[in-house]
C-alpha cells in the first residue's frame, strides 16, 4: 500500500475536523508495524469494497479528544461520550471515507462505501485482519489524541 | 428489511459455530429497536457494498462464549482474549459474511465484502449508523451469549 492510496484518507481527516469542528489534527508518522493497535475510547469503523479491491478506514478517538470535537461542532459541552458522541464519530467516518473515495476516485481508484459502526468502551483496541499492511497514523489535537487506521488489499 | 434478507446471515452464523467449533447457537427473537445495542468483551465487524446497496454486521461474543469457542476450533485451552482470539472472531465473521453472502447471491442481492475488524475491550457496545432498520439477535450457546448485528440499506 502505498502513500497515494493512505493519503487521501489523512487529508480527509485533516479535512474534516478543520471546517466542521474548527479542530486542528496534527498527523505523527505512519507506522505499518502489524503489532500496534489503535487504542481509545471511542471508535468509528467504516468498511470499503468493488470487485477488485477492498478495505477498512477506522479512527479512534480518547475520550477528551472526542469531547472537545463534538463540542465544536455542536456548540454545545459535554461531559461523557453518550449517543450524541456515538453519532458525531458516525458522521465524522461517513465524512472522511467520503472525502478520501472522491481524492481516490479522481486517481482511478473507484469503490462503495459500507455502513459506519461506532464501538464504545474505555480503552478498547481494533485491528484489522487482513494479508496486507495496515497504516497507523495518530494525530494530535489540542485536547488529545486520535488514531487513524487504514487498510486495503 | 425482511427476513430474506436477515435469515442467510443467522444461518450462516450456525453453520459456521457448528461446523468449524461444533458448537450449537441457539438464536432468540430478532429484535429491531433503534436503541438497544449489542454489548460484549470481543466483537468482529466486517461492511458490505455495492453499487446498489450497502451494510454492515457484528458478531458480539461474551468473553466465556469466546473462549469456550475458540478452544473447541483450536483444540487447545484458553484463559484470556488475547491475540489468538482475536484472529479466531476475525476468521468467524469472515466465513459468517462469506456463507451469507452466497446464500444472498443465489436469490439475485449481490455484493462485495469488506475487511473484518475485531475490537476488544470489556463491555463495550456497537451501534451501527444507518437510516435503516438493524436487526439484533442473541444466541445462546453452552458457554454463553453472542449477538449478531445486521443492518442494510
């Protein structure tokens, strides 16, 4: 896999958090390591296929991270993740799948989306169980860290 | 969504439990309430697309349930979720979509499937974003409950 492929779905992080919730996400290094885990509290997982090609975009948020978002983009505070969180971390992987199957689509790379999926619990950990290499970004915001993971055969 | 629809997938998810952890899945009554949510220590979520349509299932499994089905596929005992458990649901829910998928296909609904994802992590909940209905089903098995998940748009 390579960086044409991962980096529209960076881009549509970045993307995304920057005009719906006025939130900086700063992208660390890409790993490939097949050991690491994301790791947070709240998950959005998001499924990818056509004929020829198939994949997983998922991105994990802490806690705190996902609070001040929601808050951005709702203007309104909140205090734990409950179903209002659960739908913003929906929207946002609807939105960031979105936005890379279009940068992907205009180099050639055409697929349909699935349905998102939102995981809560503290402290969970998702990996994706596929032959190729899954790319794991973290990202940094002013109210903590969120984890981007991509996969694609 | 009718049980055409659902049906394959339950079946699928017997025959798999029986098959390959000869293990009985005893299912309950299908529920579709909006609010409920499958909740478990260990669940394998795996999209479908295509063109037409799109969706999405969950295989939640109790962490006794798990490893009592992972020892049974294996041959060997386990103690904890751990990374070969991990890679047991991964496998469960990609023969569960595979058999659904062709159950599906012999009654004219095609579509491609995504890559699984397993997350781990005590108690923790999956909701699925769709405009749509989602079925949720529990089985019973000898070792305890898992939940089955399906939503299609």
């Amino acid at each position: 896999m390579n960086a044409e492929i991962v980096n529209p779905f960076l881009v549509s992080l970045v993307n995304v958090l920057s005009t719906m919730a006025k939130t900086e996400a700063k992208p660390g290094k890409p790993t490939l390591k097949q050991g690491e885990k994301a790791q947070g509290d709240v998950t959005g997982v998001i499924g990818l296929s056509s004929a020829k090609t198939k994949g997983s975009l998922a991105i994990t948020f802490k806690e705190s991270a996902i609070l001040q978002i929601a808050s951005q983009m709702l203007g309104e505070e909140f205090g734990k993740i409950d179903d209002s969180i659960s739908d913003v971390v929906g929207e946002i992987t609807n939105m960031v799948m979105g936005g890379a199957k279009k940068l992907l689509s205009e180099k050639g790379y055409k697929f349909d989306m699935a349905i998102p999926s939102v995981i809560v619990g503290k402290d969970h950990t998702i990996t994706h169980k596929t032959k190729g290499p899954v790319v794991l970004v973290s990202f940094e915001t002013v109210a903590g860290n969120l984890f981007v993971e991509v996969c694609f055969e």
